[in-house]
C-alpha cells in the first residue's frame, strides 16, 4: 500500500516503511507533537475585556488634587 507522508509529503509504502504512512521516525514524532499541542492552543481567553474598562473608569483625575 502507498501513501505520502502526512508531514513531509514524501511518497511511503507499508511494506517498506516501518513508521507508514510515515516516511521515517521523526516525521511520525512530529506529528505527535502537533496534535499535543493543538490541546493546549484551543482555549479561550481567561479574562474579561470588561475588566479593563472597569479599572479606567475607577481610575480617579489626575488634576483633582485641591489638597492644601
Ligand atoms: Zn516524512
């Protein structure tokens, strides 16, 4: 059976190739990594962009010192 290599696009065969549809090691290690890592990349954001126009808001004038 022939196949290309998912991630280097080389041509493979089963018969031959020990990591098909692979090409080699690295490539199937590569893309174990990429779908590790496409784990941690779907994530919403943490915070709220509202918290930011809160802290604006409450931020007091710089020019309301009558102090003295
Ligand atoms: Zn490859």
């Amino acid at each position: 059976m022939k196949a290309n290599c998912p991630i280097c696009k080389k041509p493979t065969e089963s018969e031959a190739d020990a990591e098909f549809p692979f090409c080699s090691e690295r490539c199937r290690l590569f893309d174990l990594g990429n779908w590790a890592s496409e784990k941690y990349v779907i994530s919403e954001p943490a915070f709220d962009e509202s918290m930011f126009e809160d802290l604006e808001r409450d931020a007091p004038p710089s020019d309301a010192d009558d102090q003295g």
